[in-house]
C-alpha cells in the first residue's frame, strides 16, 4: 500500500470534543503507514458489505472536493453529530487515508474507538517520588484488534467495502455508520445471508421431520465446498443436497430465499473468513458433550456415524481411532 494522504480527527463525544485535525500526517512515518497497512488488513477480514457509491450520494459528492484536510473535517463533523445522538455509540477517532493498493486507488475512513487503558505515571508527593496508576480514557486500539466501523472506497469504480455495528438510537438498533453518516444502502452482507439460509433450512427441515442436525450439517457444507471453489455460495445447491429425496421441501426452499431475495449466487468478497470458519463441523449433544468435526472427516461413514435408534434416540459412532490425545492445558 502506497499512502498519499492521512489525517485523524478526535471526536470525543463523552466531554463534547470534535477536535480536527488542521493538517495531515506524515505519511513517510513508517509506524503512521504500519498501523494503516495493518487496520486496513483487519477491517477487510470482517463482515464485509458491499456496494456502490451513486452521483447523488453524500460520500461521493464529498469525494469530489480537492482539499483533503477540509474535506475530512466536514466528515468527521457530520459523523459527530451523528454520535452525538446514542449514548451508546463509543467515542473515538476518525481515520482518513488515500492510498494506492493492488486494486488501484482507494479512500478510507476507519472509526477508532477508544479504549480505557492502564498506564504508569511518574509523580511526586511531598518531594518523593510514586508510581502511580493512571486510567487513559482514549488509547487507540491496536491495529491487530477488531474495527467495528469503517468504509473503504474503490476510486477507480467507486465500489466499497463497509463494516458497521447496529447501536441503539430512539429505541431502535439502527446501521448509524452507513445509514444517518455516510447516507448509503449497502448490498445484504454474506453473514445476514447465511443466516437467512440457515433460518429456511432449519424451518423447513422442521415442517417436513427432516434432521434438522444433519439438514444444517449438510448446509453448512456446501456453503464451504461452494465458496472454497467459485468464491460464491450457490442457493440452489443447497436446496439440492439438502432436500435431495423431497421434491416439496425444495421447492419450499427455493420460494422462500427468492421470497426473502437472495441471490442465487450469493458473492462472498472475503472468502478465507468463511473457508476457516465452516471448514469444521460443530454439534453440542443434549447431554452436554460437544464435537468438533472436520467436514471432510463428518462425510467419510467410515470415520463418523449417526445411528437413528428404535427408541427415537440417536447414537454418534467414532471410527477407526487410532489414537487418543487429551488436549488439557494449562
């Protein structure tokens, strides 16, 4: 990442502080342009959504001015004003940055919630000196830790990425980042998509006596072989796999997520996230153990069986074990 323009703002809605920043960082800083590298690298590994940036919209038309600290500012008093209306939006910093990635250049703006940090302080009390504890109210977080808003801007096309929390405003839990800031509507993000997907299977499952364990079980693996070989998750195979020897739960399926307009390919721009995440298999029994089983392992039958009992129980057999090792740890 090449790094032309940087500023940070303070909005620090908790002593009623907008404080902006007259100039821009030095980019040449090599630890401004790590912790940049690093933050980006995190916000892009979340739960991503995505979209695109029309003529009449706020961000755009402010794209298109040419002094960047000026520019920056009148974002970052928007978006205080915006805090300024739910206690429960956390105060922070706001980051602006262009810069020039593999994908061509690109515009940022990253929320930074302050975080209430310990540190030391050297003080004197009747000319001796104490160490004392003193509580920062407004420490960064590490570029290593999660964002919880922050949108990135393809200039070439003006495509973005954004990643934002619901917080709680006139009793409602409300997107304020991309709905009151930036005056956006994002596509659904593949994490509400994927829950909708499981809510119909999981219902559908039920109307019809179908496993629900094993209807989620085979969900969640096509989710994982779709995205791990086209980088999309393919509805309709699904519907296939999942309801293979019942012709009226599939259509059900298929009504339902084209009722609820998911796309039959559904992108997933951050396809290593979902990769690691699906890639093993999760089942807590009712007596309280609980699996963890690799997809490739939970389709081999000769490693993993469920048994439907007589008795309307099941049994779980483990094959083929050739060894047991205890994973305590101090």
């Amino acid at each position: 990442m090449i790094i032309q323009h940087a500023i940070l703002h303070i909005l620090d809605t908790n002593t009623g502080s907008l404080i902006a920043s007259q100039a821009e960082m030095n980019v040449d800083n090599a630890g401004v342009h790590d912790y940049i590298d690093k933050i980006v690298a995190k916000v892009m590994q979340g739960d991503i959504k995505t979209g695109h940036l029309t003529a009449d919209n706020y961000l755009k038309q402010s794209l298109a001015q040419d002094d960047f600290a000026t520019m920056t500012t009148q974002l970052a008093a928007k978006l205080f004003d915006t805090m300024a209306g739910s206690e429960a939006i956390h105060p922070g910093d706001l980051l602006s940055f262009q810069a020039t990635m593999d994908e061509g250049p690109v515009f940022g703006l990253i929320k930074l919630d302050f975080a209430p940090r310990y540190a030391h302080a050297v003080e004197y009390e009747d000319d001796k000196m104490v160490n004392n504890l003193v509580l920062n109210q407004a420490v960064l977080p590490a570029a290593t830790q999660t964002v919880s808003e922050a949108i990135l801007v393809d200039l070439n096309d003006d495509s973005y990425q954004l990643l934002e929390k619901k917080y709680l405003i006139d009793g409602h839990r409300v997107p304020y980042f991309s709905e009151k800031f930036l005056e956006i509507k994002p596509d659904i993000s593949v994490k509400e998509n994927i829950q909708t997907i499981k809510r119909t299977v999981k219902n559908i499952a039920e109307k019809y006596d179908e496993p629900e364990h094993e209807a989620l079980a085979i969900t969640q693996t096509v989710i994982h072989d779709s995205i791990e070989a086209t980088g999309e998750i393919d509805t309709d195979m699904i519907a296939e796999k999942v309801f293979t020897n019942n012709i009226s739960a599939k259509q059900e399926y298929t009504e339902k997520v084209t009722e609820k307009a998911i796309p039959k390919a559904v992108a997933v721009p951050n396809t290593t996230k979902y990769e690691k995440k699906y890639r093993v298999q999760k089942f807590k029994l009712d007596s309280g153990i609980e699996l963890s089983i690799p997809i490739d392992i939970y389709q081999d039958h000769s490693k993993v069986e469920f048994i439907n009992n007589a008795d309307g129980t099941m049994s779980l057999v483990l094959k083929d074990i050739a060894s047991i090792v205890n994973k305590f740890s101090v």
